[in-house]
C-alpha cells in the first residue's frame, strides 16, 4: 500500500511540474506555432533612401506580411534578409513571399526587406562596404518599424531578424559584432559607422533573437557570453559556406565559420541555440525548394515560439534547459534533439498522463501515433529532467 501510495504521490508531483511548464510554455496558445490564420496580407512601403556603391540615391522598399483578421495591437515581428552575395537577389526572390505568407498566417507581422546591394569590384575592400551599407540599411528599417510600431501593431520588445546567405551575414554581424571589433576588411571611411544614419529616431537595434539561414560569420568569438538566442539552419555539405569553417567564397585570404560552429560557440557560452541541416550540398536549398521551405518555416517558427513563450525569462534565456530542443515540432514521422548525447533517456506520455514510450536512443519514431499534444520527460546524463510539448500530426 505504501508502494502505491509513493506511486501516486510521483504522478502527482511529475504533473505538477508538467502543468507548471506548460503554463510557462505557452502563454502565446497556439499562435507564432500554428496556421491561425486563413490569409495574410501584403502592402509595400519606402522605408529610407541612400546612396549606392555608385553615390545614386537608391529608394528601398519593404514588403510587409499581416494576418487578414488579426486584432491584436501588438504582435512578434520577424525582419527578413535575401540573399545574392552582396550583388544580386530581392525581396521577393525564390519562395520568400511563399514563406512570409506562411509566417504572417501564424501571427507575425514579417517584412522583407531591400538593402543596398552591388560592388565597385571584387576585392575585400568592396565586399567589406557593401557588408556595412547592408548592416546600416538593417538598423534603419529596425528604428523605422519601432518608429511606426503602431501603424503595423509590432510589439518592438518582440522583433526577431533572420536572413538568408548574405542576408544570414547581416544578421549575424547585426547581433554580435560592435564597432570595435569590425575586421580590416571592412573600412567606414566615407560610408559610416555601423548603426548608419537611416532613419534616425531615438530607438536601439535590439532584436529578440536571430536566425541564420546558410549565412557564415568571419569570427566567432564576436558572439560572447550574454548575446541574443541564435538559430542556425543550413546544408551539411553546402559547397559555399562551410558546415564547420573553412575558406570564404568571397573574401581572399580568410575564413568563416559556418552553421555548426556558430551553434556549438553559442552553446558553450550557455546562450540558447537551435541548430538543423540539411543532408545536402545545395546552398540555399531552404528558399530554392518547397518542401525544405517548409520545414525552414517550421523550424524558424518553432525557434520564434520557444523565445517568445517557452524559456525567456526576463531578457534570460541562458537556464540550463535551453540548450536541449526537440525537432521538428510539430512532428509528424519522427523527432530528435539537438545534443542527444547530453540524454540518457526519455519518457513520452499522453496528455492523461499514460506512459506510451521510452527510450534511450535518437532520432524517435512516432508516426504510429495519433494527432494531439504529448508530453517528453528527457532524462540528461547529469539526472536532471526536462519536461518538454511536442505536437504530433
């Protein structure tokens, strides 16, 4: 009796903190995680003009994404960065209206956005401008949208920026690198600082979080201790910018540091990072391709939603449960986790409470169950619990 007695006490006590975390989890409901909305949106405005690499006064615009039937006065923004190299792409390029349409429909506003492109040539003196006009047109349009926070009903605590190739550079050096530590390569002689002077209003380039898409950082040790959650999603095998580090594509005589290794410096500085590859060698292939813009899209909202209502406490997102996160999510076939290496073990339950899995090993093999929300107990290797939601459809 007494055995049945302990028994039921554990239950209790493990649903107790089960329920704890899920009010912690989601104070957001559903929405930035699922489609709560039908359709979305879109006008396009003139954020700023500024001289292009020629000195031509060049216009830039900024498509922006709302949900059709949205009430709320103060939503999650997300601030989107194209790719090219510096030289090319737009604003709408590939599935990039294909993926904000997708975004605005779970509740973000999220525009994208032009930034100054092209070089007066190929050398790492011009690569470097063209990098800071860039950086400078990103703060314009992040004090233009806190500017206007109430025309567009942004809640300017809530804005995340991610960006794709050279758009994932952006948002990297936007996060983590400060005017003291700008390379050689990029000089500010006749361009100006990095905050630039776009749209001058009394307000900060503070972000909630970024996201980089295959973009590269050229030193890692720029993100310290202290900075912003980042997440990180690129090809394995990308044969542009390395998974780990190696030659840049387009700077002579230096290195980058790809997805892998921006994701293992933030983690071991206790910020929290998710990290997604794709088997592939194809760069880009998260815009190129539907069904990988797809799990972009999911990956990326999933990152926003576990920010914005799942570990932030404060401005502190560095607890030690931050560092472990379950992917995809929703599921659908399978899930795993980012370090599965820190698990020993894992407990799924049902949402009454009954036990229908355990393991030890990854990725978890789930298309045998039904649609709803589970529970995950993981167990690390330190005999600490975590207690995570996964969705399964």
């Amino acid at each position: 009796m007494k055995t049945n007695i302990r028994y039921i006490y554990s239950i209790i006590f493990f649903f107790q903190i089960i329920a704890i975390h899920v009010v912690n989890a989601q104070p957001c409901g559903n929405r930035y995680l699922d489609s709560t909305f039908s359709s979305s949106s879109i006008y396009t405005i003139m954020y700023d003009v500024k001289p292009n690499f020629l000195g031509s006064p060049t216009q830039l615009f900024a498509d922006i994404y709302s949900p059709v039937g949205d009430t709320a006065t103060k939503r999650a923004a997300i601030i989107h960065l194209h790719g090219g190299g510096f030289v090319t792409g737009t604003r709408d390029m590939l599935n990039i209206p294909y993926m904000c349409d997708k975004l605005a429909k779970k509740g973000y506003v999220i525009a994208s956005i032009d930034y100054r492109i092209g070089r007066s040539d190929t050398t790492n003196h011009s690569l470097g401008q063209a990098h800071l006009r860039a950086n400078q047109d990103l703060n314009s349009f992040i004090r233009f949208a806190k500017h206007y926070a109430t025309v567009y009903n942004i809640d300017t605590n809530k804005i995340f920026v991610q960006g794709s190739s050279a758009g994932g550079g952006i948002s990297l050096a936007n996060a983590f690198l400060d005017e003291n530590e700008l390379p050689a390569y990029i000089d500010t002689t006749g361009i100006g600082p990095l905050h630039g002077t776009g749209n001058l209003y009394p307000y900060s380039n503070s972000k909630k979080a970024i996201f980089n898409l295959w973009g590269a950082i050229t030193d890692t040790t720029w993100i310290e201790s202290g900075n912003i959650p980042v997440g990180t999603l690129q090809s394995i095998y990308d044969t542009c910018i390395h998974w780990t580090s190696g030659p840049d594509c387009f700077l002579t005589g230096y290195d980058h540091f790809g997805s892998y290794s921006i994701n293992q410096r933030a983690h071991n500085l206790g910020i929290y990072s998710v990290l997604k590859g794709f088997n592939s060698n194809i760069h880009g292939l998260g815009i190129d391709s539907i069904p990988f813009t797809d799990t972009l899209i999911s990956v990326v909202s999933t990152f926003y939603y576990t920010v914005l209502c799942g570990l932030q406490i404060g401005n502190d997102v560095t607890k030690p449960q931050a560092s472990i996160s379950i992917f995809p999510n929703p599921a659908s076939d399978f899930f795993t986790i980012n370090y599965p290496s820190q698990i020993s073990s894992y407990q799924i339950y049902q949402f009454d409470g009954k036990l229908i899995k355990q393991g030890n090993s990854f990725p978890v093999h789930i298309n045998e169950f039904t649609q709803g929300l589970y529970f995950i107990q993981l167990k690390t290797k330190f005999n600490q619990d975590i207690y995570q939601r996964i969705i399964i459809q």
